[in-house]
C-alpha cells in the first residue's frame, strides 16, 4: 500500500474522531433541552406535539416507550408499502413507472423502517420521485430518530434513580429529527450538490452518445421467450445503440440522511458508486465521514448524559481499535494482486498510471484504498451504502465487512441502535469480569443481575439465530437455490452475506445474488423485522429495570470502566462472540475461497 | 392492494408487542 493510501485513512480517522465531541456535546444538549436549537424552534417544537395531541412532559415508562416505538414503525411501514403499491397513480412519476409488486414492496418498507435499506430493487427503475422522497427518504429520517430515542432511553436508565420512567419518545423523535437530523443534513446536501451529486424533478435525459455502442443481446420469440438453437444455446442478435439514457432526480437530500442515519439507501442501484451519487474525491470523503459521524459522537454524548465523559471515550476507543485493524485487513487484501490474473502476466502493481491491486467492481476514481476504508466503515457501522461492488472483493477483503456485520453492528454500528448493542455489550463484559472475582457485577452504578443478562442474552442470540438459520434454510430450499448462480464457497458466500446484513439491518449487499424474488424478500423482510425491534425491545427493558435501581458508588471492587483493561476486555467479548458464532460459517465461504485462490500458486 | 404483506407485518408487531408484555412480566417476577 502506498504512503499515500495510508495518510487517506489517517485523515479520515483524525477528522472523524475531532468532530466527535463537538457534536456529541450538541447532541446531549439538545437531549437536554439545553441547546440553541431547543430555544429557537421551540414553538415549532411544540406546535408538533399540539398537532399530534401528544403532552411532552408525560413521561413513558419502558413499556409505554416500546408500544409508541412499536405503533409508529407499523404506521411508517405501511405508508411505504402503500406509497410503492399505489406509485402509478400518484404524482411525481414522470416515467410512469408502475406499481412495486407486493412481496418486493414489503420487503422495501420493512427495510426502511428498520434502518436496514436493503435494497432488492434497482433505485431508477422500480422508485417514483415520489416514493423516493415521501416513502424512503422519510424513513431514512424516522428510521434513524428510533433508534437514537431508544439509545437516549438506555442512557436515562443509568442516569435515573428509583425512577419507573425514560422520558417520551414522541419528544425524543422529534428532537433528534428537527435538531440534529435535518440541519446536519440539509449542510451535507447542500455540500453535495455543490460537488455535482443530482437534486432536479426532471425526467430522465436521453442523450447522444459519442461513439455508437454495439453489443449481442438475446433474441426474443414472439412469446417473449429467449429463442434457442438447436444445441439449447441462447440466439442473439448483434444491436447498435448511438443514444443511452441518463438516470436522473432528488438524490442529494436522499444521499445526505442515507450516510448520516446510517441507512444506506442508495436513490440509484449502484448506490455511491454512481457518479451522479459521488461525483469527487471529496463527496467520497464527506459521504464516508457522515458514515460513521453520528455513531462516533453518539459515544461523547453518551457519556455526557452519564456524567462521565470517560466512560464513552473508553467505548468509542474499543469501536476505533477493531475499525482500524480490520481497515488493515481489508485495504491490504484488495491491494494485494490476483493471483489468477498474475499467472496471466498482468500487471497489477500500484503506480503513477493505475491503483494497482483488485480493481474489478472498483471506480478508478476512488481507487483500492477509498474503496476497502468505505467497505469497513459501511459495516462497521450498520449503513450499507457502497462505492464499489464487495462481491469482486477477494475472498479476505470481501470477509470482513461480512465478519463486521455478523459481530451485531456494534462497532459504531447503526445510529442509536450501535452504541446501545455496544453498551450491552459491556454489560456482558463486567458480567464475565464478576464472575471472575465473584462480585455482583456494576457498570455506571447499576448491579447488573440476572434479569439484564437475560435481556442481554436475547439481544446477543437473535441476529446469530436470523442469520444462520436463514442461511440454512435459504441453502435447503429450492426457492432459495434457484437465486444463486456463483456455485460452491462464493455463492454460499453470498447468501450468507444476505442474511448477515438483513439480520444484522445493515443493508449492504454482496451482490450475484438474485434477492429480488418471492422466498428472498420475504424471508430477508422477516429477519430485518425481528434483527431491529426484538433487539430494541430487550434493550429498553434493561433500561426500565436500571432506571428503578439506585445507584451505588463506585468501592474498590469496582471493575473501572474507563481503562484500557475495560476496552481490551469488551473488545475481547465482541470478537470472541463473533467468532465462536460465525467463523464455522466463514470457513465454508470465504476461507474455502481464498484457499481455493491460494492453490492457484502451488505446483 | 395485496394485504397478505400487511397482515403479516400486523402480525409481527402484535408479537412483539406480546414480547414487550413477556419481558414486563419476567421484571417483575424476578
């Protein structure tokens, strides 16, 4: 890897990590209701809860936050599912495209709703301006308010004595969509937009193309069917094209809360590959930043709300640590060069003239490095936006990001929902520490007892169970089969990357993989169901239990958790329990895979 | 509109709605 390449990563980290606490700090005021922001919209603010006949100072207990939670992602997700249905007959449709079919539709709500954006559509061919703006765009907004509420909902469970309540989640919704959401951003698009990234209600361009393009394409019978010859080989016929058609409309202020609620919903299919979605060097860079933005200062705020600015100093140290080694797993594996294509005498070493290394379903705009770090930073946190295609990763580099998904979306992971799986992580860390020494174990005050390990063990269990037991089924049924066309280590890899982003609500596909059928976008809808609401359940549950409990002080039994013993051992948990559940599963993909690509070097 | 989809999501929610009800009634109970 060039000098070059390493400075790209490091001035992503260090800008990263410097915006951390400015924004953390603003975000805990606003929960506050201390901030700028609070003050001046505030009979906005209020004129909201009027309309909605909602009282902002009645405060939920846990159940009561989990109900509204629950109700409002039921109502968003039916929107989108009617919005995609009823397409052709709304406005803002000037390709007159028609209505999503009803499984594909199903599976597009739940992904949104869930803050997952899977996406088995193609963006410009299936979407309405409509659907793209009020359906998913909106959800993007919502999706990520859920899960920042149900974080700041945990966080009041550590802060709170003897209290049976977590505050409001219509307030918390609101608040987090009005003063951090959208002004972060409507800055971001605005910026974008400047780069070159698309924001127009016009239909789509046809243009001239320079050079005519000729190309072989199926010929079809006057059943539609593709006629074959004799040997059952496909006819073709040669086409000349001398004009192509340009993809065009609002994608900016669709890409600017895509990066930044870690959704990952790319208005066009190719997501940020597209260079009207990330035209430069620098959208790539601001695109990538936003990624991980929130989460990164969520860890600040965290512990500002707590009263201890070490305590998510200490977290954000344990998500920076796994991030940048696995950075240096990935970059390196894609500079690497194919030894397939080494065998050929190609030449695939990085220079003045080209990025060297595995460029197949990489922009040579971006080049190897900006391509892995985006790669790492997507599913490490549960965003699942692209600028390259991860199946034409090799078999490493294309590992981790699935590795990192299959470790719960806690390193950064998803808005809100990454910091509170990381939070019960290191409930099960000081739990193992205490059983250890044989104390009841403390984090922030609380005893954590049985009850919490019990919550904590559901949401650790869930994804693992989605994941695994929708591989097995996937690869049982021939519904499931059908899909994958790559036989052996990589197209098992590419199921199991399907299940580990749907059960995980990260959202990123590996691609190859024909998901846009009946048994997938069924069975991918139900796992991101259950892979976002029966973890956020449990983790308010933990929150309604710590909020009754009084604090106790800190004596000399307590496990610190600010150290760096505390980060090497919930860094240790996270790892551990990722690959006891997962690598038996890896060794049938990727690593089969890479062994198979290693062998090619052996007499 | 094909409601099969709705129903099924209806019916998700319902169920969890009953594992916020299981996981109350295990806080208390313990």
């Amino acid at each position: 890897m060039a000098h070059t390449g390493y400075w790209q990563i490091a001035i992503y980290l260090i800008v990263l990590l410097a915006l951390a606490k400015p924004l953390g700090g603003y975000m805990a005021r606003v929960y506050q209701g201390e901030s700028a922001a609070n003050r001046w919209l505030a009979p906005l603010e209020n004129r909201f809860y009027r309309l909605a006949g909602v009282d902002p100072r009645q405060e939920m207990h846990w159940t009561g936050y989990a109900v509204a939670m629950l109700i409002f992602n039921l109502l968003g997700t039916a929107t989108v599912y009617a919005l995609q249905r009823l397409q052709h007959l709304l406005p803002l449709n000037p390709q007159v495209l028609g209505a999503v079919t009803p499984d594909s539709a199903f599976n597009t709500a739940v992904s949104f709703a869930t803050n997952t954006n899977w996406q088995g559509y193609g963006g410009e061919t299936t979407m309405s301006y409509l659907t793209q703006m009020l359906g998913l765009t909106v959800q993007n907004f919502l999706s990520a308010a859920t899960g920042m509420a149900v974080l700041v909902a945990l966080i009041r469970g550590f802060s709170r004595r003897n209290a049976d309540t977590l505050g409001n989640f219509w307030v918390d919704l609101t608040r987090t969509t009005l003063y951090i959401l959208l002004p972060l951003s409507v800055v971001l698009a605005l910026v974008l937009v400047g780069q070159g990234v698309v924001q127009t209600f016009s239909p789509y361009r046809t243009v001239q193309l320079t050079q005519p393009v000729g190309y072989e394409q199926p010929k079809l019978g006057v059943d539609g069917q593709v006629l074959k010859d004799t040997a059952g080989k496909p006819v073709t016929e040669a086409v000349v094209t001398k004009e192509q058609t340009i993809a065009v409309g609002p994608a900016a202020s669709q890409v600017a809360i895509k990066q930044l609620g870690t959704n990952g919903g790319g208005f066009f299919n190719v997501n940020s590959a597209h260079p009207l979605e990330n035209p430069t060097p620098l959208s790539n860079l601001l695109e990538m930043l936003a990624i991980l933005l929130i989460p990164a200062a969520l860890c600040y705020t965290f512990g500002v709300l707590v009263g201890d600015t070490r305590q998510g100093w200490a977290i954000l140290a344990a998500m920076t640590v796994v991030l940048v080694a696995l950075v240096f797993v990935t970059v390196p594996a894609e500079q690497q060069s194919n030894p397939v294509l080494a065998a050929l005498g190609v030449d695939q070493a990085a220079s003045a003239q080209q990025a060297g290394g595995n460029m197949e379903g990489k922009e040579t705009r971006f080049g190897i490095v900006n391509s892995g770090l985006w790669a790492v930073a997507t599913t490490a946190a549960s965003n699942g936006s692209v600028n390259s295609m991860h199946d034409s990763f090799t078999p490493v580099g294309g590992m981790i990001p699935m590795w990192l998904m299959q470790l719960g979306e806690v390193i950064f992971g998803g808005v809100g929902s990454g910091l509170y799986g990381m939070i019960v992580f290191a409930l099960v860390a000081v739990f193992v520490a205490g059983l250890m020494i044989g104390r009841t174990p403390e984090y922030l005050g609380k005893k954590i007892e049985a009850y919490e390990i019990k919550m904590a063990a559901i949401v650790i269990l869930v994804p693992p169970l989605l994941v695994l037991g929708g591989t097995a089924l996937a690869l049982m049924a021939d519904a499931g089969k059908a899909s994958v066309f790559n036989p052996g280590a990589h197209g098992f890899s590419e199921v199991l990357y399907a299940f580990s982003s749907a059960g995980n609500n990260n959202g990123s596909a590996f691609g190859g993989l024909s998901a846009n059928t009946p048994y997938y976008n069924s069975m991918l809808g139900v796992a991101m169901l259950f892979a976002r609401y029966w973890l956020a359940i449990p983790v308010l549950a933990i929150a309604g239990s710590l909020a009754a409990k009084k604090i106790v002080p800190a004596g000399p039994g307590t496990l610190p958790t600010h150290t760096p013993l505390f980060v090497a051992l919930l860094i240790g948990t996270v790892l551990l329990v990722g690959a006891l559940t997962f690598i038996p599963a890896l060794a049938l993909g990727p690593v089969v895979e890479h062994l198979q690509l290693m062998a090619i070097n052996q007499p | 509109m094909d409601f099969t989809f709705l129903i099924l999501t209806l019916l998700f929610f319902a169920l969890s709605a009953g594992l916020v009800y299981g996981c109350e009634r295990l806080r208390r109970s313990s």
